[in-house]
C-alpha cells in the first residue's frame, strides 16, 4: 500500500518514487516482483498517469527497477540493509564526523594569519578587468578547454613582472599556473616520486606545506632557522631530494637570507644534486628597503624552483599561484602532466592578465605597501609604548604578519586563553614546528590585515591586565 499527501510541498512523482524506494528497501517488494501497472497504480492514488511514469522511470534511472517487455517494470535484485538515503529527521539527527573543525564565535580583534581586510581589494579595477576578459572570451571564436599550462597572456605578465620586480629570468614555456600554493607544491611533489625521497624544509616553517609532502610519503627533514635564514652548517650531511626555503622573508621569523647564504646554498644544491623550492614569501612587501632581488635570480645552474602566490597581494580566495620549473626539470613536468588540464578557471587567469597589463596591480601593490607599513607602525608603537622589553617582535619592516615572544611565566596556551576572555584572539604555533616540543614556550603569531590600527593601543592595555604584567 503507498500512501501520498496531496496538500505536500514534495511533488506527487516524488512521493511515489521514494514510496517505492522503501518498499524495495525493506524486502516488501523483492527482487523479480513486477511494480503495478502505471495506469491501475495511477486510479488507486487518484493521480495522473504520467505521474506515476515519471516516478518508475526516475527508479529504473537509477537501477531499483528495469523495465521488461509484456512485464512492465521488475524489481531488481538490491544488496539490503544498506539504506540509499537518510531522511531529513535522520540527517539532522546524524552526529558530524570528529574531524571537521569547530565552529568558533567571532572575536572583537582576531590576529588570524592570512585573513585580509576586505577594504583594500581593489574592487572597482578588478571589476573593469574581469569585464575586459569576459568581453575577450565573447570574441573568441570556440570555447575550448584552456591551456594545460595556464593563459599564455597571464604567464607574460608574470614574466615580465618578476623580471621587473624580482630579478627572476624566465619564459613563458617555464611557468605553471596553479590553484594556490598547496596546489602547486602538490605539482611539484609529484615528479620526485622515489622510494627513498627526503624533502627538507625550515623549523619552524608553513604546516600547510609539510603536510603536502606528508601526504606524498616524503621522509621530512626539519633544517633549523637562525636570525639570518636557513642554517647551512645543518644541511651538510642531509640526505635528500628537495629543500623548501623562503628566503626573502622566512615564515614565521622574517628572516631574511643574505646573499652570501644564498650563493652557498645554490652551490651546496648544485654539488649534491638537489633542487630548492624558492617560495617567494611576501617579497613584493618591504616596507623600508627595496625588495631583495629572487634566489633564483642568482642561480647558474637551474638548482631552483621557483614560486609564488597572489593570496596575499591580492586575496586567499583568489587562488592562484605559479611555479617556475628551471629548464632541466620542463621535460620530467610534460612528461607527467600532459594529459592534466588546468585547475584555474580561465576568466580568473585572462582577468589577472589583464589587471596586471594596465598597471593596475603594480599599484595595487604600492597601495598595499603604505596601509600595511602605517599599519605594523601603529602595532609596533602601541606594543612598545604598553609591553617595552617585555616583548621581543621578530620579522618587522616586511610582510603582513609578526613573531612575537612574551616574557611572561604564562605558557602560550595561557596566553591564547586569558587573551580570548577579553575578545582578543590569537593562534598557536606549535603546528609550525614539526615537533611541538621545539616551539619556544611563549611564542604568539600575529596577523595584521583585519585589526584596525585604532585599535591597537586598547588591545596592548587589555592583553597587558590579563597577562598579569601590569
């Protein structure tokens, strides 16, 4: 017996399909048994016809029944105890898995890391640009899969603005356009497949990269950070395929890596056989200095793969990033990506080409240099002026966040929770060591963007009285 209500929402159709759904399902209708004729089921439930069509056609789609000529339709034969779907009530009852985040309340002040303040995208000019790469694929002849590679008109623009801005020497046949930068350390990942592949990178460094290679059964190698960048006298008997730096601006230190360094470790690359993933770190943001010419820019023998991101010049949900591959390494790429389409949509690619072509994102860039550098000067003035030499700031006078180190008997954990009681939110950085137990005991990360600068001194007098360091 089905039973439909008329005076529901759900389509009458609907009602019979998953009717018989259930009837399957629990074994009242078994395999081989023919459903009733559409026209007797369709008088004994006062509907049409057709209804009761749709509703065995949509089973027969998908494989409850199959229809038989001077049989009608038969029941197949269906694996039980497996149900097909939940019911609304079920859905809503069903506990979420243990692995999806919490949801937390929003806080007054959240330091959050690679958040951006929605004010400073530069809306109107993306807008005209986006308008300009409709309008370019309105004219285009055939609307076609893009490019493996990404838009030959955007690998130009990035050609000739690392040129410009980083020193960096490429062509076009040489960048990768990619969906973020995880995406593109996935690319790389790839094309290093071997049993005993060892990947190294900076402690602390970026977890979202660690666990990209995690996941490719890379064996890490963590490299201690020193003021200057990377420890070289840790790298002398390290045993493996790749070394992921960031040198212009090292996360989360700010260290920067000098130039003697930097010629060392491309010779140290070059003797052991061994590539380097430049990650180009927040390089266009210097506030007080010109921004430090690419490793790559120094590199003779093809050692460096380099990358980069628009995330934070432009914003996270952008994703684009570019890698590019040194010549020696295009024909292993081709070789495994040849049948792999772009990840990129093509507007967002031929809008960014075309943003960066009319100027517009160098100045969007300049634009960013002076509301960060007033910003991370009202921060630092703020702190000093509140905390003095009780707190230790690294990686000032570039990029979008800060390393700060509290001298207080306080754990950092403790730190995070008094300071979330007053609204203000900050994050661990233990995720940023590879063992927990190296990060320093007092350690905070802080992000700029999303924090008014008027803001400032209110925090440091609120976060002063809850540390207990009046």
């Amino acid at each position: 017996m089905l039973y439909i209500d008329k005076t529901s929402d759900t389509p009458l159709y609907e009602q019979i399909y998953a009717a018989l759904i259930r009837e399957i399902l629990s074994g009242s209708l078994a395999a081989g048994e023919r459903l009733p004729a559409t026209r007797k089921l369709a008088d004994e439930l006062s509907v049409g016809r057709n209804t009761v069509d749709k509703a065995y056609q949509q089973l027969t789609a998908e494989g409850y029944v199959q229809p038989r000529v001077g049989s009608g339709f038969v029941v197949n034969e269906i694996p039980q105890g497996i149900p097909s779907q939940l019911s609304e009530q079920e859905r809503d009852a069903a506990p979420l898995p243990s692995f999806l985040p919490e949801k937390t309340m929003p806080a007054r002040y959240d330091f959050a890391y690679g958040s951006m303040d929605n004010s400073v995208f530069p809306y109107h000019a993306w807008r005209k640009s986006m308008n300009n790469a409709l309008t370019a694929m309105e004219l285009a002849d055939t609307l076609t899969y893009p490019c493996r590679q990404g838009e030959l008109a955007l690998r130009w623009e990035i050609c000739r603005y690392l040129r410009r801005n980083r020193g960096v020497l490429c062509e076009p046949s040489q960048v990768i356009i990619a969906c973020g930068q995880q995406h593109a350390m996935e690319i790389i990942a790839n094309l290093f497949d071997a049993p005993d592949k060892g990947f190294a990178m900076e402690e602390p460094g970026y977890d979202g990269i660690r666990t990209v290679f995690i996941n490719h059964h890379y064996q890490l190698y963590p490299v201690p950070v020193e003021k200057d960048g990377i420890s070289l006298n840790a790298l002398r008997n390290l045993n493996t395929n790749l070394l992921y730096v960031t040198p212009s601006h090292q996360f989360p230190t700010g260290a920067v890596l000098p130039i003697a360094k930097r010629r060392r470790l491309l010779q140290w690359a070059e003797e052991r056989d061994i590539y380097l993933i430049e990650d180009d770190y927040d390089s266009e943001l210097r506030y007080y200095t010109n921004p430090i010419p690419a490793m790559q820019s120094l590199d003779p023998h093809g050692r460096t793969i380099y990358t980069g991101t628009f995330s934070k010049s432009l914003a996270p949900s952008m994703r684009l990033s570019y890698i590019v591959f040194p010549v020696p390494l295009l024909d292993r790429y081709f070789q495994y990506y040849q049948r792999y389409n772009a990840q990129v949509p093509p507007l967002h690619q031929l809008a960014l080409a075309d943003f960066m072509e009319n100027g517009g994102y160098e100045r969007h860039i300049n634009r960013l240099r002076t509301i960060y550098r007033k910003k991370q000067t009202a921060l630092l003035t703020a702190m000093d002026q509140v905390f003095g030499d009780r707190i230790t700031v690294s990686g000032e006078g570039a990029g979008i966040h800060l390393l700060l180190d509290v001298k207080s008997p306080l754990s950092q954990d403790e730190l995070i929770e008094r300071a979330e009681k007053v609204g203000i939110r900050f994050y661990t950085t233990k995720v940023l060591y590879m063992d927990p137990a190296n990060c320093p005991r007092s350690q905070l990360l802080l992000g700029l963007p999303t924090v008014p600068d008027t803001a400032f001194m209110e925090i440091m007098l609120s976060l002063r009285q809850v540390w207990g360091m009046e």
